[in-house]
C-alpha cells in the first residue's frame, strides 16, 4: 500500500473542531483527512449557531468564554464578512429558582452582564406572559454563521499550507508497539508525529483500532422549523431544565425540545429526519414556555449527531496511553459554543504551551469515567434516564 511520510500532525476531521485546529496550527505540516466531499458536512453542518456561555457545567463554561472573546476579534484575512452578530439571549428555567444560579454568579464574577428578568418578554417577546421559574438576560451573547465560520478555517488552513484531503475514508490508526505513527486510509498510508482524532461520532471505533476503548456516545437530536418571523435583533432563548430553544434566522425560528436518544453505529452522511414525535413534542413545549410562538407552523426539518462522553465534558489532548494519538472530541452539542476554544487549546498543548485557564487532566482522554449516565431522552432533566455499557464493534470509523 501506498505510503505518504513527512507530516507534523495528522487531523482526521473536517469540521470546526478539526479544521479550526489546522487553522490554529499555522506553520506545522498538516494533513487533513474527511470522509465527506467537503468539509463540515456532518455535525457541524447541523449546528444552529447560538454562543452560550451561561451553562451547567464550568468546563463548558471556561471553554465559551475564551470562544466568545476570540470570535469578537476575527482576523479579516481569513473572514472578510463577520460570521458572527451580537444577538443576546434569554436564559430561563421553568421550574427550579435555583437552577444556573452558580453559573449566574460564575458568570457577573468575570464580568459578564447576566441581568434577572421579571418578565423575560421585556428581552425576548415570544417569551412575553411565560410561566417560568427564573429568567436571565445575557445581552452579549453571539449567534454565529457555522458554515462561514468554517469557511475561514479552511481558507486559512489551506492559506498556510494544510493539505485537505476531502473524500477520504480513516480505516485504523497505524502504531508501533503502544506508539501511534499515522493512519490507515482508503487512499493509501499516512505517517506522522501525531494523529488527532476530531472525527465526531466516528471517534470511538477508529480509537479501537489502537486497542482503545473510549467511551463516546452519539446522540441524536431534532431541531424544527417554526414559521413565524422574529422580529428585528430578537434573541435567542433557550429554557434550560425544561429542554427548550429557540433561535432566530431571518424569516423563522429553529426550535428544539432537546431530545436525546443513542444512535450507534452512527450511520454516514449523519443528518436524518425529525419523526412525529419531536413534532408533537415541540408543539406542546412551545405551548407552555413560549407563548409568542403558540399556533406556529411547525416545519419538518432534521435530525443530527452530537457525541459526549459520559461525563459530559470535551475529550482533549494527549493520550497518556498512546504517544502520538491526540483528541479532540466529545464536544456534544457546543461544537460552536466550545471549539474554537477547544482547537486553540490543543494547539497550545501540541506546541508545548500550557495555558492556567484550563487544566488538561479536567479533559484527558484518560479520565475516570462513570459506567452509568443520564441522558434527556425527551430533553427535560426531569425526564431523564440512565444508560451505560460498551459500544458495540465496528469494522472502520
């Protein structure tokens, strides 16, 4: 089989996460391996764009403050036309007072404005008259263009030297001995310092070809079209505990209950339909929550993938045991909100930086993990459910 030898960093991945690394990579040699015909056509292509900073968890939160900053400086060269607009957001809960309020704090202590909302219409009016528990306004936050942000990814990457290579399918990981020296793929061999495996849903199997077992989950999620016009500059919203979003486009809203349902072996391309059931579910959520979208027109619109590790929390770095094998997955339904963060963060780490904003155990791929973990399989926490086990084998990622 053919060999092609040389490179600094293999990336296997073409989405935000892996081409914003190869972006953040300027000046090694890099190759860019993606399954599909161009990049970003799987997870990526099916995220709705909103920056949210205001979240469960620190990491998470860590991850979009440093993503919210970077986006507000974006150099022209690579993005001639802003992908990103300030928006704000309504953050609410409908049931529990207390839910975020160490993330709200969190937040003002690094001075972000999150601001308590009596009404959460007077920021958003199709939250006007809603029942809900609590309610911030973040008016800060971002909504961003997924495919132009990638655009200028690419364009930089390939602007300094990376080699994309589209239509190319990863088979296995190469090693010698424990040490990963590049990739098996259906177009011949690659060798390299390191292979980084930013491959979304597919992570996981092409982990096991190196003897590993890491546990990262794919789950399935529907986001459906409302057909009412947001008025000019509305925000998105988002209701936290009970699983509900809503995000303004030009003519219409993308809207989500924020189910969740395992789907593995993930099939290729990913996308798939949202069933009946998300219809139903989303009708009688946006009936109770937001009262300005009652009556709308729900359209059909998709499904996609979003892949988390049990704990919830990204999977970046080394591998401790692999040398040459690095990560940067497990990003869940944050690939916008965290991977720019996540692509600069292991930048650093790959050029032997260690930034104090976050600690790399905190994400290792080599972290204990629990054997059992909720999911939302409708999107309420209060409808959630316990799941575990081991991924069943597959033959390629």
């Amino acid at each position: 089989m053919a060999s092609s030898d040389g490179a600094d960093t293999i990336i296997v991945g073409a989405g935000l996460a892996g081409a914003g690394l190869a972006w953040h990579l300027a000046g090694q040699r890099r190759i860019v391996v993606e399954r599909a015909a161009a990049p970003g056509a799987e997870a990526s292509r099916d995220g709705v764009g909103m920056v949210r900073r205001l979240a469960e968890d620190p990491v998470e939160r860590a991850l979009a403050l440093r993503t919210s900053a970077w986006l507000r400086e974006l150099p022209g060269e690579d993005w001639p036309a802003p992908p990103v607009r300030q928006t704000g957001a309504v953050v609410a809960a409908a049931w529990d007072p207390t839910w975020l309020a160490d993330p709200v704090a969190h937040l003002r202590a690094r001075g972000v404005r999150v601001e308590a909302l009596d009404d959460p219409g007077e920021a958003a009016p199709i939250a006007r008259g809603a029942r809900l528990a609590r309610a911030w306004w973040v008016p800060d936050e971002l909504l961003v263009d997924p495919p132009a942000l990638l655009a200028g990814f690419v364009r930089g990457a390939v602007r300094t030297g990376a080699d994309l290579r589209c239509g190319v399918q990863a088979l296995a990981l190469l090693t010698e001995g424990d040490r990963v020296v590049g990739l098996r793929t259906d177009r011949g061999d690659l060798r390299a310092d390191r292979v980084v495996l930013a491959a979304g849903a597919w992570t996981s199997a092409l982990a096991r070809t190196a003897g590993l077992e890491r546990p990262l989950f794919p789950l399935r999620r529907s986001v459906l079209r409302a057909e009412v016009a947001p008025e000019a500059g509305a925000p998105w919203v988002w209701v936290d505990d009970a699983g509900l979003y809503a995000r303004p486009t030009d003519a219409a809203w993308w809207v989500s209950s924020c189910d969740e349902a395992i789907d593995w072996p993930p099939g290729f391309p990913s996308r798939g339909s949202a069933d009946g059931d998300a219809l139903d579910r989303a009708r009688t959520r946006i009936g109770a929550l937001l009262p300005g979208l009652r009556g709308a027109t729900l359209a059909a619109g998709w499904s996609g993938l979003r892949t988390f590790a049990p704990d919830r929390r990204p999977v970046l770095g080394p591998d401790p045991e692999r040398p040459g094998l690095w990560w940067l997955a497990g990003l869940g339904g944050s690939g916008v909100t965290c991977g720019a963060a996540a692509a600069a963060v292991v930048a650093d780490w790959i050029r032997g930086d260690a930034p104090a904003w976050l600690p790399q155990p905190l994400v290792s791929p080599a972290r204990a993990m629990p054997r059992r973990w909720p999911i939302r399989p409708d999107g309420a926490v209060d409808g959630s459910s316990l799941v575990g086990g081991t991924l069943p084998s597959v033959k390629t990622a």
